[in-house]
C-alpha cells in the first residue's frame, strides 16, 4: 500500500493560534479565549470545563488530568499532575476484608482524590492570565442552558437504564428525568453543577478582586469547603452497587481532599532522530511510548511501508515488551524506585530488541533492568471478557466502553499544552446529588497484590492510562498530541507520530490513517485481563496485509472501518501552526487561525 493520502478534513495552518480537542464546543471555547487575550492555559481550562458539560460520559469535575505543557517564557516542558492519590484508609488489608480480589471497575471503591479542578486552578494561577469567572463562562452557560446530546451519550445512558432506574436512582434523576431517555438533538442541561460552579465562583468573588486570592479561594472550596463535604458524607455514608455485584461504601473522605494538592514536576524526554518527545514519569503508562522509540530506533521502521504488515508488527511486537515492562516496574516514583535510567538506555533496548522476531510474540516478557529480577501481577489470561472494556465498565448493565477526552492547544506567544482529562464519568458511580455530577474510579488500577510498583498504598497514585505527548525540534517546542482510549493510547499515538516524523504525513493524515492496537497484555481497567497475541485492526486494511499479520501468528481481529482512536494535535514550525483533529467519533474538531 502506498502512502495514505485520503484525508477526512485539511490539515488547519495559521499562525495565530489553534485548539484541537475531542468535541467541537471544547475546542471552539479554547479559540474564544485566544481571541479574547488569553493564552494557551486559560484556553485549556476553558476548553476542558466544556468538557465536562459535553461530553460527561468521557469525563467529570472529579476526574483527573495529566498535562504536559512548553511555556515560552520558561522555555522548558513542565508536567501538571492532576492525578490524585488513594485515600488514606485504602488498603489492601480493607479491600480484603471486603471480600475484593480486583478493585471494581465503578461504585465507591474505587475512588481517590479527585485531581482535575485543583490542578486547572494551579495551572492557571501560575500560568494564565485572565480572571476566573472568564474562565467559567461558557461551560457554565452551557451547564445552565444545555448542550446538543450526540449519539453516544444517549448510548451510555441507554444501557445503564436499568442501572440508573433500580441502583443509582441519583443519576437517573439526573440523566433520565422522570424515568425518559433524553433525546438525540435536544438540549440537555446540568442545573446542579452550574450551581456547584456558580457556588464555587461566588465564594472566590468574596476573597476580592485580586485574581490569585480568587483561584486560592476556589481551590480552598473545593478541597475543605462544601464541595468536600458532600463527598465525605456521599462516599463514607452511602452503599453503592458496583462491578462486584456487591453494594459497597466507599473509604474516600474529606480529609483526603484537604491533605493533597495538584503539583507541577520534570517531565522525562528521549531523543529520537531530531525529535526531543516528553511524557510523564511512571506514575502514567507515559514512559511506554519511550520505550517502544527506543525500540524502534534501531529496526529501521522510516524504510518500512506505513501502513504494511512490517510496520504493525514491529510496533506491536514493541509495545508487548514495552507494556510488559509497565506490569513489572512503572509505578508512582515516590513509593517506588522505577528504573527508567535503564529501560530507556541504549544497551537495555538493544538487548530487548533481539527478542522481536518474524512471528509474534504469545508471552508477557518484561525484562531485568539494572540485573533486578520482574514480578508480575496476578491477571486472567484469554477470557474474552477478562480483558477490560478499554476504560470505564458498568455495573449490572451490559459493559458501556468508555472512554477520555483530550486538548491540545498553542497559541500567539509560542506556549503549548498538551492534556488529556478523564475519570469522573455518568459511568463511574453514581451522581453526588448536591454537586451534580459522580466520583471517577481510577483506584482500579491498583493491584491488590504486595510489594508491587503498581499496589495499592494509601497516598500513592494510581498507574494511569492518561499519557499525553510533547516534541520539541531544533530547540523550540513542535508538537502537541493525545488521545482517549486507555491502554491504547500509547500505542496509536506511537503510529501516528512515525507516520509523521518517519514518513511525511501531515498531521490530519496521520490520524486519518487506518491504525490498530495491541490487547497482549493485562488490561489497566477491571477485570484486568489480557488477550495474548490479539491486536485489533481497523477493516480499511487491506486483506493481504491482514492475512500477512495472521501468517506470523498475530491473533487479528477486524474492527469497523473508523474505530480505532481519537486523536487531536498541535503543531508550530517557523512561524507556522498546524491542527488536526480524529473524525472517530465525530465529535472532535481543531480550530486555527
């Protein structure tokens, strides 16, 4: 197959500034704020408070962000955690005594301290520069007055019908209103979170006009205020049905709010031909993405056919041992001695590099880096619905996919961000009926096993999916890029930016390309279970590529002609700004200028 050149939309090119994120009114709020004056991070806040409104089923206000970001007056890449931490009364010895193996994929229990909006008023205390109540408006205005439903959300509350109407009666009075499905193409509003924000916003007014004292004000509110009472008295006093099967409390309280606060720290980068590429430490799956360039580096993946049976099996056979390296050694660093010295280091790679061969891999093979000796968590293996659902699963309902939402913003002054907001979603738990909205559920990712990087410890940070992207080139930042889709994300990330970088494709091309995904190894989402050697490709392949793959013993699944990823980015080179934004899910818009 020849280069991919069918493409759904232009490339966008300006030189002002662009916003690319998965639904359109995100991505039109963030370019209203660069319009008024504002800059990269007032747009992303803004864009990603619309989320919250548009696309509830992808994420919430007690979700969770990792952010990567290039400030131009600093000159260096920074990461944002927006990630919270376990509670303190989540320990493997309670979830025991609570007769869990696996942490439930929704409910209660799997709740930590919920991240995004105190790590959005830390970015923009440091960063932004327009007042708050800018900021809020049009998320606000759309949770007052509604937003267009499109047709997955109406899915999502379609199956968790039964759910909402017998379990989590909260939600269905939210979002099934004396007990109707709402309707495709009408309005729906969220009048108990434009209460919570306008509360929130109100009380940030009365520390003055000084913008600073006002973000400090709502970061107070949200974290000791009433926001965190009425999450201490929902989660410690309401028995909740999760994917246990079992109705369950939950062990986050407010106290867990009012101990921890968003922070900034050193992103980790690789070189790769002229590219520097940024992710976040090991508390993400974030260093895969490296792992599998360091891989790569080496197999001369520029000469291959971007769309052949060559290049997918070598970026599958990579990601099996960078991903096998996630279960054996990624953590949060500040409970764990992650060793990423060693796993990016030339030797290590070059060693590991020899095990791909010409036919797949059916083993989960993490490697000894430094000499230390893998353990690996105890996971099913082949159960089809042993696998996860690729994010979010429901309770009592049939499984719902979920998935996560993403922004990538630059702007005027030459700041770029890159983030991907998630957790929190209509699937997760039930709503907080005084808050308007439910807890996220990213405490399933712990293992309930001792003595692993990734086990539960209260204070410790959950191994998240969410893992965003950044490049710089020549010295200046080039390239912001992201998506939702859990364990995948690194993976379509991966062909997307060597379509890119390796082969010529302009940005939209790269996404529009057909791409696939990897289900080898155990799953990040409850029931957290693996499908050895089956990788999952889009059916605009064609069939002797797809026949090629199965003869080296690739399990292939053919999924639907546009299925695989959602995938928005950014870019800047001499004065020039370039977007480009997923037509999966047909939602997702850039915006340049």
């Amino acid at each position: 197959m020849s280069k991919f050149s069918f493409t759904t939309r232009p490339e966008l090119v300006g030189t002002f500034g662009a916003v690319a994120s998965t639904h359109w009114l995100g991505s039109a709020a963030g370019m209203a704020i660069l319009e008024q004056g504002g800059n990269a991070f007032d747009a992303v806040v803004a864009a990603a408070l619309v989320l919250q409104v548009a696309e509830p089923h992808l994420n919430g206000p007690l979700g969770d962000a990792p952010v990567l970001f290039y400030s131009a007056a600093e000159k260096r890449v920074r990461v944002l955690c927006g990630q919270g931490t376990a509670p303190a009364a989540a320990t493997i010895a309670h979830y025991r005594s609570e007769g869990i193996d696996v942490i439930p994929g929704t409910g209660l229990l799997a709740a930590v301290v919920p991240g995004v909006f105190d790590g959005w008023m830390l970015l923009l205390r440091d960063y932004g520069t327009l007042p708050l109540e800018d900021i809020f408006s049009r998320a606000l205005g759309y949770a007052e007055n509604g937003v267009p439903l499109v047709p997955n959300i109406v899915g999502a509350i379609d199956s968790l019908r039964d759910l909402f109407a017998n379990e989590w009666t909260t939600s269905g009075d939210l979002y099934m209103p004396n007990g109707n499905l709402p309707r495709l193409e009408t309005l729906f509003a969220n009048k108990k979170l434009a209460e919570t924000w306008a509360r929130v916003l109100a009380e940030a007014k009365a520390a003055g006009s000084d913008r600073i004292a006002q973000i400090e004000r709502a970061r107070e509110v949200w974290s000791r205020g009433f926001v965190a009472d009425a999450i201490d008295k929902f989660s410690l006093n309401t028995e909740v049905m999760d994917s246990s099967g079992v109705r369950h409390r939950g062990v986050l309280a407010g106290d867990d709010l009012a101990n921890w606060q968003a922070s900034f720290e050193d992103s980790i980068s690789y070189e790769y031909g002229n590219y520097s590429v940024f992710k976040t430490s090991a508390w993400a799956q974030s260093p895969v993405f490296l792992q599998q360039l360091a891989l790569l580096k080496g197999m001369n993946v520029n000469a291959m056919d971007p769309t052949g049976p060559d290049f997918v099996h070598a970026i599958v056979e990579s990601s099996k041992l960078a991903f096998a390296d996630r279960e054996a050694w990624y953590g949060d660093p500040d409970f764990s001695d992650v060793p990423l010295g060693d796993l990016l280091s030339d030797e290590y790679n070059d060693a590991r590099r020899d095990l791909i061969g010409e036919t797949a891999s059916l083993e989960l093979r993490p490697g000894s880096p430094g000499g230390r000796a893998p353990e690996l968590p105890d996971y099913a293996v082949g159960s089809e619905e042993g696998a996860g659902e690729g994010d979010p699963t429901t309770a009592t309902a049939p499984p719902v996919r979920g998935d996560t939402c993403h922004i990538d913003v630059t702007d005027q002054f030459g700041n770029m961000i890159s983030a991907t907001p998630s957790g929190g979603w209509l699937q997760s738990s039930p709503v907080i009926p005084e808050l308007g909205f439910p807890l996220g559920t990213r405490g399933q990712m712990f293992w309930l096993k001792e003595g692993l990087p990734n086990s539960l410890e209260p204070g410790k940070r959950p191994r998240t999916t969410l893992t965003p992207t950044m490049a710089m080139r020549d010295g200046e930042a080039y390239l912001a890029m992201g998506t939702p889709g859990g364990d995948q994300q690194d993976q379509w990330q991966l062909s997307a930016f060597l379509r890119h970088v390796d082969h010529g494709y302009n940005l939209q091309e790269a996404i529009d390309a057909p791409s696939f995904h990897s289900e080898h190894f155990p799953s990040s989402f409850y029931p957290r279970g693996s499908r050895p050697g089956r990788m999952v490709m889009e059916g605009r392949y064609e069939n002797e590529t797809i026949e090629a793959l199965r003869r080296r013993g690739h399990d292939v699944e053919v999924g639907p002609l546009w299925s695989e990823g959602r995938l928005t980015a950014v870019s800047r080179n001499k004065g020039m700004i370039k977007a480009a934004a997923n037509p999966r899910g047909m939602q997702g818009y850039a915006v340049a200028r």
